[in-house]
C-alpha cells in the first residue's frame, strides 16, 4: 500500500502528523468536508480580485499538505528519507480555469502513466500524480535521490512544453497541499503503466578560468548586436522571481545562446555574464549550484543553433 505523510498548514512545520493512502487521498479531493470546502470558496474569491497574498494566507492557515514522493523518519529533510514513493507530482500553474479543466482531462487520456490529476486549490493549475519504478534505498538516500532526479529530468523534457509547467516538485521535500475536484481523473495505481524514462545529469560547460563574483556592470560594447543580445538576457535572467525557475532560466539561456552562437557576443564574456547574474537574483542564488548546472547547459545547446538578427 502506497501511504503519504500528512502536515497541517504552514509548509515550515515538516513533522508529519500522520499517514493516509493513496485511495484515502483520492477519496478526499473528491468528497471533502464541508469546512474545508469553505476554505476553496475563499480561495476562489481572492484569486477573483487578484489578492495572492490572501491566498496563500489561506492555504498555509487552513489546509493539510502531503509528501507524495518519501516517506520521512522525523522532519521533512533528505538527510530523513526512509522510503521512496513510486509517484512522481507534476504541477501546471497560471492557467485559466478553462484551460485547467480541459489540461486536466487530456493530460490523464494522453498518458497511462497518470495515475490522478486534479485541479488546483486555485482552479487555475493541475496536480498531476505519475506512477514511476520503485525507488531501492539498498545503496544509500544520496544515490536514492540522484535516481529519482533522473526520472524527473525525462519528465521535465516531456512536460516541460506544456503550457504553466513548474519543476518545483522535483524537490521531493516540498509538500502538496490538499485541494478537490469532483471530476478528478484517476485510475488505480495498478492499472497506471510505469514511466521508466531517464535522463542523466548534463555535463555543464567546463570553464578553466576563474569566476569572480562582479557587481551589476554597466556595459562598455560598442557592437549593437552584443549590446542588445546581453541586456535582452540581463532583463530576462534578473526579471525571474518565482517559481518555475529552471524552465524560465533555461529558456533564457537557450535564447542567448543562439546569439552566442552567431558570433554577437563572445563565449567568455557570455559564461562571465550568466554566472554573475545568476548569483545576483536573489531568487535563482538560494539554489545555486543547481541552476548554474541548468544555465550553463542551456548556454551550450543554444550555441549549437546561431539565430541571426534580421
């Protein structure tokens, strides 16, 4: 039987409080209690008017959350990990309720590996639960884990075209909070198929030169192509903020690469630019390592496809 660890309210608190099934889990997004169901209400009314500070006041006040993809002895840590789910959450965000709706119903038809997908507390996003192997602890938490980032690297490769796609569940730690949806799509976990495509961690560029951290630098260029291709990705890379942070940074840094690739601007000066301002968003340097590992990836496959300025 497959069991998910439950929390109250803010994500802060990471003791669970106790277990429930995958099918009791199902079971309270179709049919939740009364109480609960007056929360959504109020939810619904502040994403009505925009107010999404009064939103996630709601939802850290009032609404269970879940791990869906560990189990955990103590807090909710990696370090903590005692066994792996076979599931995998995938999140859509910022769509319209009619595009949620309609993602929710053809992502489960399109897939025989979803196992249920939903609406989000908001009805403006998709929860989507997706069967994966079962994960072995027998070498360890740390090998664990890279193999379940492996799983989610393929994922994030099929999904990540889709419109709203957020890779933040990745981070296995990160807890779903309960939302319901009559009309959930879902299946039995027997009846999924399995989702068994990796993808193994890219080999970042290898940059044989000091990086040293630099303040934001006004730039010196002459060249207008350089100029414009730098700050167009200065602009896109300091304008990220939130959530989902390596789709929107490989994007920008596939973009950049074209221009890279065409000769606009020099490929030290390019690694030099990506990883100073990678560190200087405040958003994207609490997970460092890993989003230059993204960026730089990103930088290399878009040099391989100049894109030339009319």
């Amino acid at each position: 039987m497959i069991k998910f660890q439950y929390y109250f309210g803010d994500i802060k608190k990471s003791i669970p409080i106790g277990f429930l099934s995958l099918e009791t889990f199902i079971d309270k997004h179709l049919n939740p209690k009364a109480e609960l169901l007056s929360v959504f209400k109020e939810i619904d009314e502040a994403v009505s008017v925009g107010d999404m500070k009064l939103k996630a006041k709601l939802k850290m006040n009032n609404l269970y959350s879940f791990t869906v993809s560990a189990q955990f002895n103590g807090s909710r840590k990696y370090d903590n990990i005692k066994e792996f789910n076979p599931l995998a959450q995938l999140d859509f965000d910022g769509l319209t309720n009619e595009e949620a709706v309609a993602f929710r119903d053809y992502i489960f038809t399109q897939y025989p590996q979803v196992v249920c997908s939903y609406l989000s507390p908001s009805r403006c996003g998709v929860k989507v639960l997706l069967r994966i192997p079962k994960i072995s602890l027998d070498k360890g938490i740390p090998e664990g884990i890279i193999e379940y980032k492996d799983y989610y690297r393929a994922i994030e490769t099929e999904f990540g075209n889709y419109k709203g796609f957020d890779n933040s569940p990745k981070n296995l730690v990160l807890p779903l909070f309960i939302s319901h949806d009559r009309n959930m799509s879902y299946r039995s976990f027997d009846e999924a198929s399995e989702w068994t495509h990796k993808e193994f961690v890219p080999e970042p560029l290898k940059i044989k030169y000091p990086l040293p951290f630099k303040p934001y630098q006004k730039l010196k260029s002459n060249d207008k192509n350089e100029l414009r291709a730098i700050r167009t990705f200065r602009k896109a890379v300091l304008g990220i903020l939130d959530s989902p942070g390596h789709s929107q940074l490989r994007s920008a840094c596939l973009v950049f690469g074209t221009r890279v690739g065409a000769g606009y601007v020099e490929t030290i000066t390019a690694e030099q630019e990506l990883d100073n301002l990678v560190r200087q968003n405040s958003y994207l340097s609490k997970g460092l390592s890993g989003y230059l590992i993204t960026a730089n990836w990103a930088l290399k496959e878009g040099i391989k496809t100049p894109n030339y300025y009319n």
